[in-house]
C-alpha cells in the first residue's frame, strides 16, 4: 500500500530532470552547496541545519535525505533532537510575532 510519504517517491525526480532540464540544474546546484566540504560551517553543522529547516518546513523528503546524511556527519541523535527542538523554538516565536503583527493590524482596523 502506498502514502503520501514515500521515499521512493524521490526517484519520480528524474523526469523532472527530463521535463525541465535546466530548472532541475540549478536547483541540485543550489541544493549541492548543503553537501560542501569546503565551506566555513562543517558538513555535519549544515546537514544539522538542514534537518532543522525541514522541520520548519515539513518536508518529509528532506526530512529524511538530511536525517541519513547527518547521521553519515557524524550527528548524534541529542543533535537531531536539539536542532527539531531549535526549529520548533523559531517556529513558535514565528507565531507569536505574527499575532503581533495581527494586533498591530487589529487596532488600525
């Protein structure tokens, strides 16, 4: 049976490779720089910041791509957990300078 979330559903990105060629290019370009090793911020700290991203923004493909690749960094499971807890923290102060902004819009209204 299938669900919405399966990572097999990851090889379905070859046809965007054939659909939109170029489109794809750049996007594994932009997404590759996660991967650097020679960047200032160690491999292990961006996949960590990646997973939490994907916390953030609940893509399960992510999610799950970072969450191995973390692992193959080095991370830890305290890491993994830390950084869910650090993106959960942003979320949540997301929300409430958004309903500070609400307030803001409810007394000019």
């Amino acid at each position: 049976m299938s669900h919405y979330h399966d990572s097999d559903d990851l090889k379905v990105l070859g046809e965007f490779k054939s659909l939109a060629p170029a489109e794809f290019k750049g996007f594994v370009g932009f997404d590759a720089i996660v991967g650097r090793e020679d960047g200032a911020i160690p491999r292990k700290y961006r996949e960590l910041i990646a997973l939490a991203v994907a916390c953030t923004t609940q893509c399960p493909y992510c999610l799950d791509v970072h969450t191995r690749n973390a692992k193959k960094a080095g991370a830890s499971r305290e890491e993994v957990v830390e950084a869910s807890m650090i993106a959960a923290a942003l979320r949540a102060g997301a929300a409430v300078t958004h309903g500070a902004l609400a307030l803001k819009l409810f007394d000019k209204a």
